[in-house]
C-alpha cells in the first residue's frame, strides 16, 4: 500500500494519511461521533460530495450503506480504490480551484458535502471561497460537514512547557505553514467561515484526541495507547519537507526534535491530546 494513501484502523476507528508533498495527515474521527458518518439530521442522503477521499474509507463506507445514493469523492491525489461500489464516482480536483465545473459538479443538489483534514493542503486565501463554492451546491436544505485538526498538542495536566519538543515542534510548524499561505488553525474558523458563506444552523464541537494511557474512561485510554505511535509519525510526515524546504534545517536536525516530541507522548504524566 503506498505510503501517501495509508490508513490505520484502531478499535473500529480509522485514520487517514496524505501524501508529504501534500502536508496532509489525518487523525481519527469517526469513532468519536459514535461510530456515525455524518452527524447531520439526514435520513437518506441521495447526492453526496466527498472533498479529500483520501484512500477512500469514508466515501467507500457511506456508498455501501446508501446504495440508492449518488457519491462523488475528489482528491488530489485520486488513489484507485481496490474496491469501489457503483454508486461511487472518483475523480482528481485541485481543491484550491473553484468548484465550478459543470462537467463535474451539479449546483444546488447536494443533501452532503463531506470536507475533512484538507488544511494542510487548502491555502488560508482560498477558504471564505472554498466554503462558499460549497455552499452553491448544496441543494435547498443540504449540510455541509468539516473537520480539521489542530496539530498543537496539549496537556490535560498542565505539565508540557514552552520548552518542550513538542511545542517548538508547533511553534516551527505554525510559522512554516503560514509562510506557505496555509491556515494550521483553520479548524477554529469554520462555524465563523460557514455563517460568513451564507449557511444556517451551523453548529461545533472540538474533540480532544488522548496520547497515551491517561485518561480514565478504558476505551479511550486504549485509543491514546495506539495513538502514540501513530501521533508520532504524523509529527516526523507533517515536518521532514516544510522545515527542511522552508525553514533551512536538515534531516538530522528534524529526527533530531521529532524523536524528542516522540519521547514526550510516551510520557504519560503530561496527560497529551490532540485537538479534533
């Protein structure tokens, strides 16, 4: 399986991976939401937009449960899915184009558009349009869904200092990705960017991913334990070509801080999450 398309399925939960020359990984989310594919109040969704499909575990797993549903997933990068149900179109879009192709997109007839971790590779200009674009092809009533995650890993227990490997693993990765015309906090903005599109009713919520045997509640404490190593590659993928490319340093300098941030999620004393 190449490695730009992995996922990394963990208790029924499953990650997404983006190629490095992308600068987008992914981090859990469905399991969170109770096992459910969108938390939109639709009961039968019969047009929807998948934006990132990534290896396509998303889009795959909602045109098998909707099989009177008509599903287009764009990436990209268009991975082959080994298995792809008929309903399920793919096709390769450059998300920071306008969504405007009459060839391929239908206005106002989407019940769903599903956008998740796309912020490493969306640039911060392009966003107000990028949600409003979507917006146009919802039909009359239709939902748009957006994730993204924030990679500022924090402490539960107040014990991560500013001298920490993985704050000035954020701090660097932050400065790059502003530099590149990226919105590493994007996630913060979308209730904001969604009302400024014209939507309505538009509800968040954060969830805080667990790192490590912390936390009190088993299955999430067994979620942090496989989520220390799969952090931990995040951290070494997100950084090896911006701070290599943009900042200047070198490969030995990158391991140097990410095998010190891998060190500090194993410590369980700091209580480290990851905000979804």
């Amino acid at each position: 399986m190449p490695e730009e398309t992995r996922t990394v399925y963990l208790h029924e939960r499953f990650f997404q991976k983006y190629s490095v020359d992308r600068r987008v990984y992914c981090v859990p989310v469905d399991g969170f939401f109770e096992e459910k594919l969108f938390l939109p109040p639709i009961e039968y969704p019969r047009k929807v937009l998948d934006c990132g499909y990534g290896r396509g575990d998303w889009v795959v797993h909602l045109a098998e449960m909707y099989e009177q549903c008509q599903v287009l997933g764009i990436d990209i990068y268009p991975s082959i899915l080994p298995e792809q149900p008929d309903n399920l179109d793919l096709s390769g879009y450059n998300l920071n184009d306008r969504l405007n192709d009459a060839g391929l997109f239908e206005r106002n007839a989407y019940d769903l558009v599903h956008s998740r971790f796309v912020g490493q590779g969306v640039k911060n200009s392009r966003w107000p349009s990028y949600v409003q674009d979507i917006r146009r092809l919802l039909k009359p009533g239709g939902w748009l869904q957006m994730m993204e995650y924030y990679p500022n890993i924090q402490s539960d227990s107040g014990l991560l200092p500013e001298s920490s490997a993985l704050t000035q693993w954020w701090i660097n990765y932050a400065r790059v990705m502003e530099r590149s015309n990226r919105a590493p906090r994007v996630g913060q903005r979308l209730q904001l960017l969604m009302g400024e599109a014209g939507l309505r009713e538009v509800y968040g919520a954060r969830i805080n991913l667990p790192i490590g045997n912390w936390h009190p509640d088993p299955r999430k404490a067994s979620i942090g334990v496989e989520a220390v190593e799969m952090v931990g590659a995040l951290l070494d993928s997100l950084a090896i070509w911006p701070f290599t490319e943009k900042l200047g340093w070198t490969d030995e300098q990158v391991k140097t801080l990410t095998d010190a941030a891998r060190r500090e999620l194993r410590d369980v004393r700091l209580k480290l999450y990851l905000p979804v």
